[in-house]
C-alpha cells in the first residue's frame, strides 16, 4: 500500500480525533443531550453497532445461537473509540483488543469500561490496528474507521491485516449516493470545529471489485452487506468470509 499517503492520512485523524474532536465524542457516545443533527448521527450508529455485532457473533439465525456466541474468540476492535462495541463484544464471551489512534478516546473508554466483562476481556490500545504485533484474531470490526480514508487506502489496509484473521471482517464504508453527496455539502456549512475529516465515498460496486481483487486471492469472499440512514448519517456494511 502507499505507505506515505496512508500515514500523513493518519496522522491527521489522530489529530483531529485526539484533539479538535475528543469533547463532542466523549458526548456523543454518552447519554449526554446532543443537538437533532447529533441525535440522528449518534441513532445511526447505534444501529450500525447493533449490526455489526450481530454479524460478527454468529451468522446463523438468532435462534439457533447460544448464550455466547463468541465465547473464546479472538476479536480486533479497529478505530474503537470509546469502546462501546468493544464491550458488546466481550459480553458475548470474545477477548477483544480494542485500538483507536487518539489515546484520549482510549484513556475515556478505560474510564468507561465496565467491570463485570467476563467471560470475555476487553484490552485497551493506542496504535494502529495494521501493527503485527498485535497478534492474530478471528475476527476483525473496523466501524466507521476506514471511512476517513481514500477507498483504495481502505482497501489496501484490509489486505494488509487480513492474513491475520481467521473468520471473518466486518468493516463499513460511505456508500457513494446523491443522499450522502448533499449530507456533505451541508456539513460544510458548519463550524470547522465541528466538522469531521473528510469522507471519500465509493460506489458499493466498485468497492465490492476492490475488495475482490485485493483479498479473493487471499481467499476472502464478500458475504453481507447493509446500508445504515439516519438523518445525518449514511454508513454501509460489509462482511467478508475466509473460505
């Protein structure tokens, strides 16, 4: 991958996360009043958590499943934030490490976590999930992380880590759409303070032939997707499968 692009690209998310943006984070991740525009983002991801873990748990019906369906599974959190899905995760039985690249967000979702986990664990992180050190996992949640970058960049950081999962990635995208296209046009109109790194949005189907190119040969196929719309918000899902 182009490894310059890609790190001037994070270092700018660190800072915006770890610095201009870590206050309306820590509120928007709360219980906190927000404003209707924040209300809609902070519903659509909420929604979008709920999937996400849903599909990483088990892909059978709800049914079917056990009481913890990722009991002993090794789970990488991505961009975790504040750790909310990280915690999710490990109650339903998964050791996850949980890795954003603001060490402000991390040091809030350490103060935040919940001590009655087990059986599942969550670790806590600042760094960048393409670090080997980290270890292998059996799946990989990427939310909302990836979208900060250009999709090719995405791409290539999914192929990067892929051979250290076993099961399965979940990551989203911005879906390219007029909806979203407007969305962003009127984000411009607020404070710059307000404003989130840009987004590159992609055709689904054109990232759906990236991903293809980059990890079929790895031995990844695509499996679900879901658009998530909420007001403010516009985020799609993408699951990929080892074979």
């Amino acid at each position: 991958m182009a490894q310059t692009s890609y790190l001037e690209r994070r270092g700018q998310i660190e800072a915006y996360f770890d610095r201009t943006a870590a206050d309306a984070w820590a509120r928007l991740t709360s219980d906190a009043p927000v404003s209707g525009v924040r209300a809609t983002v902070r519903e659509g991801r909420e929604t979008m958590r709920r999937l996400l873990v849903d599909w990483v748990s088990n892909p059978v019906p709800a049914a079917q499943r056990g009481a913890l369906p990722l009991a002993s599974r090794r789970l990488l959190d991505a961009g975790c934030g504040t750790g909310l899905l990280a915690v999710d995760c490990a109650r339903l039985g998964a050791h996850v490490t949980a890795i954003d690249l603001s060490p402000t967000l991390v040091d809030l979702a350490r103060e935040r976590l919940p001590g009655d986990l087990s059986p599942g664990s969550v670790r806590l992180l600042a760094g960048d999930m393409l670090d080997a050190g980290l270890g292998e996992f059996d799946h990989l949640v990427a939310m909302d992380s990836l979208i900060h970058y250009a999709p090719e960049q995405a791409v290539a950081a999914l192929q990067a880590v892929a051979p250290r999962v076993r099961r399965s990635i979940v990551f989203t995208f911005a879906p390219g759409s007029l909806p979203l296209r407007l969305m962003m046009a009127a984000g411009r109109l607020f404070p710059r303070g307000d404003r989130s790194p840009s987004i590159v949005p992609v055709a689904p189907e054109r990232m759906h032939r990236m991903l293809g190119e980059a990890l079929g040969p790895l031995g990844w196929r695509l499996a679900r997707t879901q658009r998530v719309s909420r007001g403010f918000y516009t985020s799609q899902a993408q699951e990929l499968i080892r074979q």
